[in-house]
C-alpha cells in the first residue's frame, strides 16, 4: 500500500462548496453542496480532492471515516 495519507474536514451541505480550504497548518477543508446521506457527500469530496491535488479521481481512495466528519484519504 503505496502512496500519501490525506486527512479532510468535511462541511456537508454548504452553500460555500465547492470548495477546499488550506489552513497555516496545511489542515484541508472540504465544503461540498451534497448531503452527507448515502455517502454522496464523501463521494463529492473524492472528486473534488482529486481536483485540487491534479490527480485522477480513480488515484483517490477513502481509507476511513466513512460515516465522520472528519475522513482520511489515500491518494497513490
């Protein structure tokens, strides 16, 4: 299992998305527009993570907090 560990802070339902904030202390923030039912709204922050990083969104994958605010990514 090769590649980086991406942690997110999700903001479900946001009329500020989408959108993916940078912190000073490179914690990432993720406004999306979809609800956070039926996993659409991590299934938006996939995309958009991909998006900001440059990368494919088949490169982004969720590794865990599925049901949390609060979700870490690999991206290969």
């Amino acid at each position: 299992m090769t590649g980086e560990t991406i942690v997110v802070t999700v903001k479900p339902n946001s009329r500020k998305g989408p959108l993916v904030e940078v912190a000073d202390d490179g914690a990432l923030t993720v406004y999306v527009r979809e609800p956070a039912t039926e996993g659409k709204a991590t299934k938006a922050v996939a995309h958009l993570l991909a998006k900001h990083l440059g990368v494919p969104k088949s490169r982004v994958t969720l590794i865990a907090g599925a049901t949390s605010r609060v979700k870490r990514f690999r991206v290969d």
